[in-house]
C-alpha cells in the first residue's frame, strides 16, 4: 500500500501552517505514491506526467518542505540527494547505498534511543536528526562479481 493511499496530503500542509496548492499536493503525491526515496529530478518527471511544472519551482518546493520537516532530505554519496517523506506512515529509518551501482534503498527503522541518549549525553547536545547510511554492494552488484 502507498502512503499516499494513507496520507492526508491537505491535512499535513495544513498541520504545517502550508498553503495547500495544487503543485504541493503533487510533490507530496509524488513522494507518497513512490516505494523509495525519490531524486529531485524524479520527482518533476512525475508531476510532468500530469501537468506543466516549473523546474525551480518543485526545487523550492522541496527545500522548504525539507526545511520545515513535512520531508527528509537524505544525502547520497556520489549522486543527487533523495527525499522522501517525514509522516507518521514513513519514520525515520537507516538506508543503504550501493558503492558500485550507487542504487539506495530503504531499510527498516530501528530504535535510535539509546544513539539519541549518548548524542544529548552529559554535554547537552541538541541533535536534530540523525542519519544512517550504510555502504556496500547491493545483491545485483555482487551477482555481476562486482565483489572485492
């Protein structure tokens, strides 16, 4: 099931004091109807499908959605970052990039408590996020004898 299926796109502009425009519902369908994390230039070819779209204006879109939390901007190594969205339906979660073929991919989440617990630790920290990404080879690239 696509968390766009159980995403309340209205609701969650709304919750963000976000002004629900039609090119913001689409960005945020976009993310919801995909099962990975998505490229930037991912996300316009989507909404191009259904409707003229200016390129700037989906990049706006995106940092500010990344900058008030509706989304997360996770950084890959090599390539162009992905987002993806920041509901209750999709926590934060640890995600894998392939060294060879450099394919991302979601993993499931895990408690990060005790990781948060040590960051604040004695010092007062204030963490705001916490990103995991791990490196390897993905299943394609080892079958290839991308192997070292």
């Amino acid at each position: 099931m696509a968390m766009s299926d159980v995403c309340d796109f209205q609701g969650l502009l709304a919750r963000f004091q976000v002004r629900a425009t039609p090119l913001r519902l689409a960005v945020l369908e976009a993310l919801g109807s995909a099962s990975r994390a998505l490229r930037a230039k991912e996300i316009l070819m989507h909404i191009k499908d259904q409707r003229r779209v200016n390129k700037v204006t989906v990049y706006r879109i995106l940092e500010d959605f990344s900058r008030r939390g509706l989304i997360r901007r996770i950084p890959a190594e090599g390539k162009a970052a992905l987002y993806e969205l920041a509901c209750e339906h999709n926590p934060p979660h640890p995600h894998f990039q392939c060294q060879t073929c450099g394919a991302v991919e979601c993993l499931e989440p895990v408690s990060l408590t005790r990781v948060w617990d040590e960051i604040r630790g004695p010092l007062g920290h204030r963490a705001d996020r916490l990103e995991i990404r791990v490196a390897g080879l993905c299943r394609r690239c080892r079958g290839r004898g991308g192997e070292q």
